[in-house]
C-alpha cells in the first residue's frame, strides 16, 4: 500500500519531447520515486517552466497529494535533511545545474552526506555536528574532497533558508576544519615531449591521435571533445559551443563558449579523420558506433591506454593533457596565464572574458602560433 503524509510539488521533466512529473510515495514502508506522463510539447506547453506545463503538474499533483491524504507543510519542525535533499535540493540542482554537476554531487551525497545526515531533522541541525563530521573525515580524505563536501552541505541549508523559508540561518556557515588535512596531491600535466611521444605511439590510430591532440594543443575539456560536431570546424578555428557527459548533450558553461584557434597538427589530423570519415560534413565528430557522442571517459581506456602501456608510456588522463596545454602557453607567450584564460574558457581578471565568444584574445592567438612552432609532430607520422 503506498502512502504519503506530506504534501509535495512534483518536479517537471523533459524527455524526448514529452513532459514527466517525478513524485515520492511511501510503499510498504520504503521511500520510492515514481514518474508520471503530463503531456507532449507544443507550442503552448514549450518548456518544464511555462504556466500550461506547470498547471499540468499542478492538476496531477492535487490529486496525489488527495489521495494520500497530504496536507501543505506548515510547520519545519518534522522536515528530515534526506527528505529535504530528495523533494526539493536534488529536483533543483537537476533542473539548475548542468549534468556533471549533478552527477558529482549526487556521488558525494551518496558517500558521505546521507550517512552522516540519515533522519536528522533540518531545523535541529547544528554547527558542531558538522564541524565534528569534517574533523573526522580530515584523516583520510584530501582538502579539496573536504571542500567539495562542505559546499553540497552548506549549499542545502542555504536553499532551505532561502528558498523554502525552512531555516532562520544556514548552521554550515560556522563549521570549520581545525584538523590537520591532508593536502592535495600535485596535479599532473604533459610535457610537449611526453605530448609527442605519446602521438608516436598512437600511430595508427587516427581517432586516438586526434583526441589526444585537441586535449593537449587546444585545451579543450573530454565533454568539449565529445560534444564537437563537424559543423564547428573552421578554417582557423574551432567553435566550442556545447559539452557531452554520459550521453547527456548541454551547453557550456557561460565563459566556456568560446573560439580555439586551429594549429598543427590538429588541423592536420582532423582531416584526415574526415577523409577517413568518408569526408563528413556535418555530425559529431567522434560519434559511437550508435551515431551518438562517444563517451569520453570510456574512450582513453579502449583506445589510448592500450597503445601506451606496449610502449611503457604512462597515462595521466586527458585533463593532464589540457593543463599541459595551460602551462606551455603561459611560459611561451610569458603573460602570466592570460593566453591560457582565453585558451580554456576560465573566467578571467579582466575584460578578456567579454571577447570569448565572438573573438579569440589576441595573447592567445600569439601563444598558439609559438606552440604550434615549437611542436615537431606532424600529422600523418
């Protein structure tokens, strides 16, 4: 028998053209999500914040929440964090945060703010029991997981104290780390030599080659590579303008979007994965065997790690091959990293941020043309 105490909004959804609301009921004794069909998208019901949409979710959820016997929260005092995380934090973080996002947050929930938190009441929650949870992690997790998981916790007290009106004040804002922390570990980055040697090794392997090299040349991140489609390779230039994580295509972040200039011998190797592409035009550049966006986490350990371990080269992922690509710009063009901003889509110190979209930074361009000096591979080898 399904049951349900409390009364709850529902959270819209779109899939394939088909709007959803998702709900929790009680069955048997255990929490369990359901999803219902509201209706297809038109050109009233547009999108999952338009008015007919949201009526339709209204109208379905008056009656799940009748049949149940639910009444409108009035009262914070028996608001569970779990309960809180799974009715309103998580629905919002989907609908307002990108997939990566997400997913890395969910994971850090699951791991370690679940079972800390379990049925703790939200309203009760206090400072010490956060800063005494952190203390204790600060013995075998690094400083930047500790900060990771410090952010997701204050970040739901604060949407509770700021949008549902369920907390005077945010508890988190007063937890501190007095252990001692581990530190972070250094990260990892190639060399241009180690660059190339790892391009000798792929030979062969054109798709391979070519994934590597616009990790290491230009920087982009394994969601920019798999999210590249055809129609975004220019003469001079690569048009960033979307990311793929797991299959789940979405745009970049605001200041990600973004104009890489084209340099050898990337240039060079993405025609000649064209041609062996029978010359495609439009399409994802790196597609599975689908049609869809290959996985990019997938794709180094069926198509890079096996090459490189015959030849005794290490891998250190395709995030060592973007910083790489940070760090030789900025020691070519000596500008103190603003080549490398423009380059990567960070935010910046200054007003180059206004000009990722529509243009390259001029340090950039002039720091490119050194790397691709510099580089003695040539596509094709």
């Amino acid at each position: 028998m399904a049951t349900r105490t409390r009364h709850q909004t529902g959270t819209i959804m779109e899939r394939s053209g088909v709007f959803y609301v998702r709900y929790y009921l009680t069955v048997e004794g255990k929490r369990k999500r359901f999803t219902a069909r509201l209706g297809a998208k038109d050109h009233k019901h547009h999108s999952t914040t338009c008015a007919p949409v949201k009526r339709w979710r209204d109208e379905f959820m008056l009656r799940i929440n009748s049949e149940a016997g639910a009444a409108p929260r009035t009262n914070a005092r028996s608001v569970t964090v779990v309960e809180f995380w799974e009715e309103t934090y998580l629905p919002w973080l989907e609908r307002e945060k990108r997939a990566s996002t997400v997913r890395g947050y969910k994971k850090i929930w699951k791991q370690h703010l679940e079972p800390h938190l379990g049925r703790r009441i939200l309203i009760d929650y206090r400072p010490h029991e956060g800063a005494k949870f952190l203390n204790g992690l600060a013995k075998r997790l690094r400083r930047r997981s500790l900060q990771h998981i410090r952010s997701l916790a204050s970040g739901i007290f604060t949407l509770a104290v700021n949008q549902e009106g369920l907390l005077e004040r945010n508890p988190w804002r007063d937890v501190k780390v007095i252990a001692k922390m581990k530190p972070d570990e250094p990260t990892e980055k190639y060399t241009l030599a180690e660059a190339e040697a790892i391009l000798g090794a792929l030979r062969g392997r054109l798709n391979a080659q070519t994934v590597f090299s616009l990790a290491f040349f230009l920087g982009l991140r394994p969601s920019e590579i798999a999210g590249l489609r055809w129609e975004d390779v220019e003469q001079e230039a690569i048009h960033i303008q979307r990311a793929v994580v797991r299959g789940v295509v979405e745009g970049t972040k605001t200041e990600s979007t973004r104009r890489v200039p084209l340099i050898q011998p990337v240039r060079g190797l993405l025609e000649l994965w064209r041609e062996s592409s029978a010359g495609v035009t439009d399409g994802w550049v790196f597609p599975n065997r689908s049609g869809k966006p290959a996985n990019m986490d997938e794709f180094p350990r069926r198509a890079i790690e096996p090459a490189l371990e015959k030849k005794g080269i290490e891998w250190k992922g395709l995030y060592a091959s973007r910083r790489g690509a940070a760090t030789i710009l900025t020691e070519l063009a000596k500008d103190r990293g603003l080549a490398a901003m423009g380059l990567h889509g960070h935010k910046s110190l200054g007003t180059t941020q206004d000009h990722y979209i529509l243009a390259v930074p001029e340090e950039t361009l002039r720091a490119m043309r050194l790397l691709e000096a510099a580089t003695s591979f040539k596509a094709g080898q």
